[in-house]
C-alpha cells in the first residue's frame, strides 16, 4: 500500500525566496570592513521616500488626493545595495527585511533577519550606528524600530490565504484574530467563520497554509537567534523582542486552525516511507515488549520526581520523528502512544489527561473546537489562551 507523508514536511519547508547573505556580508574597504555611515547620505532621504505610504483608513478631509504607495522593490533595491557596496547599517538593514517581508512575505521575513544576523555576528563592533564609549543606546534605535515595525508587517502584510472578497482584500492575521473574537450574531456581518471554511479548500489556499504553518516556525527560529545575538550584545538596552515572536507564532497557529482536519498528503518518497514503516515497527515490538510479564523486581522510586531516562536509551533516539510522520491521523495515534506511557511512568501527573483531551478534538471542525474550548463559561479568553493569541 502507498503511503503519504503530510506536505509541510516534505514539500513546504523550502522557501520560494532565498538570497545569497554572504553578499550582504563580504567586508568593505575601509571602516574595519563596515564602509562609512550614510545617516547624512542623500540615500537616506530616497529610501524613506519610497517606503512612505497613505493610512487608507485615515480620513482625508477636504485634502482628498490619491492615496500615497510605498515602492518597496526600490527600498530593497537601495537598503541592499548600499548594504553590499558602501556601509554595514543595521537601518539599512531593518529596512531591507521591511521591504522583503512586503514583497516576498514569511520568507522574505526570513531572508532578511538572517542578513540582519550577520550583520550583528561579524561586524558588532564597527558596523553603523556604532557604538560610542560603550554606550549601547544609539546602536539599539535601529533594532527597537525594527521590532516594532515588523511585528505590524507580519500582521497586516502577510496574507494567510486568498479570498476573494470585496470587503477582504487580504486575509491576514489581524482579520483572523478579529473574526475569531467576533460573536456569531444572526444576520450580522456576511463574512464569517462558516464562509472563510469554504474557501480554504479553493485554488491553492491549502497548500498555502501548510507551507505557512511550517514557515512561520522556521522564522520563529531565525528570529529567536537574533534576538539572542542582540540581547547579548546590548544588555541594558536591547529592545523587547517577544512581540514579533509572538505573531510568528500566531501565524502559525492561524494556518493550523484553519487546516483543521483537512490533510495536505503528496506521494512520500522511497527513503520516508521506509521510515514510516521502520516507526511502526519499533512501536509493534514496543508493545509487544509491554505485553510480557515484568519478571525482575520493580523499582522503586519517588513518583514526585522526574522520570529517570538511561544514556543508553537516550542515544537509540532520533532527535526528531516530526519527518517520520505520515499523516494527522499518525500523529494523534502517536499522541495516545504518548499518553499512555506518562500516565504508567507518571501516574500523579496531569500531563497525560491533558493529551487525551487533545486527542478527543482530533475529529472536531474548528467550530466545534472552539464550543468545546469555552464551555462552560462561554468566554472566547480560554480560546485565546490555548492559541495563545490574546
């Protein structure tokens, strides 16, 4: 029987955009590699122009005119240039990832903070704003703006899927989040959960979201190593960086959710589907091993604390099954595999209870989820904590 592998581990985790960051990277002439600042450069003033854009929902009074659009392929264009050819700015960077996260959405995203990466990796001490007698608040300005542009970017500026709605014109993680805090009101607004479920089997949009939902914990990665990188650098005045680990995060989430149950499967190749086939094995035998009588003295053992795991066992262990995965319905049987081995090892904890009300949602449709979730109070507060998108 041909088997199949879920889409996002196989097919999804490359990205469609990708750059060659060494470019970014190579050292300049002078300035210990990191050129010279142009923060007094005629080429700052024709990047903000590009990138500056009218609020379409601010209104315009009696100074109505077309509404201003950034050009972002003229600020990546110019941020990257520069960046290769004259000075090492982390604005300039910020910049650039700004405009590829427009362009080029979740990968562009990526693209950009690996070059940021780099950046702070290879050139900390010389690069632009630089450091002056240690003091770190001019150098963290580029990195607060950044955390703070970008987080909205991933918000509005990534579509989750396209719907083709006059009143939507793109589907991103704000809309989500407010139509899943919405009340289901009779005859109020037309654009609801049910119409949204309809159109995630449409064109690509399941496609498109199992490659988000894989994205977007690719990006969360990056995104964690930079803010590694600069908090260590900047102790006292590195900015916060939570909040767009956050929305990576819910972006995630959102493309779970909205999967639900649906499968996106592709034929597996030759090698996976040997794995596939070499897990279930190992599970068989595991119990088939569970059924035999224990015939040596049990150990006795403090059940407060931590279950011991020998070097031995630890070593067999793949560091992950997540590619050994052939579908959803593998997934949840892994997860009651799960269960019951906490609930004989650890019989005081909760843990395993808790994956059993997980596994108990396995065939809800995400209306049904969410009923199941805010019973009985009837609070979407619960929801929201179990996505973790309050």
């Amino acid at each position: 029987m041909e088997r199949t592998m879920s889409t996002p581990n196989l097919l999804h985790t490359q990205p469609d955009f990708t750059v060659d960051v060494e470019r970014y990277l190579d050292a300049l002439p002078d300035g210990g590699g990191a050129g010279t600042s142009l923060r007094g450069d005629a080429l700052y003033a024709r990047i903000r122009e590009a990138r500056h854009e009218d609020d379409a929902s601010l209104p315009m009074g009696d100074w109505e005119r077309p509404l201003a659009k950034a050009d972002w392929k003229t600020v990546a264009a110019l941020s990257g240039d520069a960046l290769r050819t004259r000075s090492k700015d982390f604005q300039l960077a910020a910049w650039l990832c700004e405009a590829w996260t427009h362009l080029h959405h979740v990968d562009g995203f990526v693209a950009g903070v690996e070059v940021m990466t780099g950046l702070v990796e290879r050139y900390w001490e010389t690069a632009w704003p630089q450091l002056e007698d240690g003091d770190a608040e001019v150098r963290a300005a580029p990195f607060a703006w950044f955390a703070r542009t970008i987080a909205r970017v991933l918000s509005l500026h990534v579509p989750l899927m396209e719907i083709d709605l006059p009143e939507m014109p793109m589907f991103n993680l704000e809309a989500f989040q407010r139509l899943a805090a919405a009340p289901v009101v009779e005859g109020g607004s037309t654009f609801t959960r049910e119409l949204v479920d309809t159109y995630v089997t449409r064109g690509d949009n399941l496609v498109a979201l199992a490659r988000l939902q894989q994205r977007a914990i690719v990006a969360r990665e990056a995104w964690d190593r930079l803010a590694q990188r600069v908090d260590l650098g900047l102790g006292e005045y590195a900015p916060g960086f939570q909040g767009v680990a956050e929305v990576l995060t819910r972006l995630s989430r959102a493309a779970t959710s909205l999967i639900g149950e649906r499968a996106v499967q592709v034929p597996s190749t030759a090698a996976a589907a040997a794995a596939i086939e070499a897990l279930d094995d190992a599970l068989d035998q595991a119990y088939r091993e569970e059924a035999q009588p224990v015939v040596e003295a049990p150990v006795m053992r403090d059940p407060m604390q931590p279950y011991a795991v020998t070097d031995a066992v630890i070593t067999s262990l793949p560091p992950s099954i997540v590619n050994l995965i052939a579908d959803r319905a593998h997934a949840y049987r892994l997860l009651g595999d799960i269960a019951r081995y906490l609930r004989r090892q650890e019989p005081h904890s909760p843990t395993s209870y808790l994956l059993d009300r997980a596994i108990s949602w396995e065939s809800m449709s995400p209306t049904d989820l969410m009923r199941d979730i805010v019973q009985p109070d009837g609070s979407l507060e619960r929801y929201f904590l179990m996505l973790r998108a309050d």
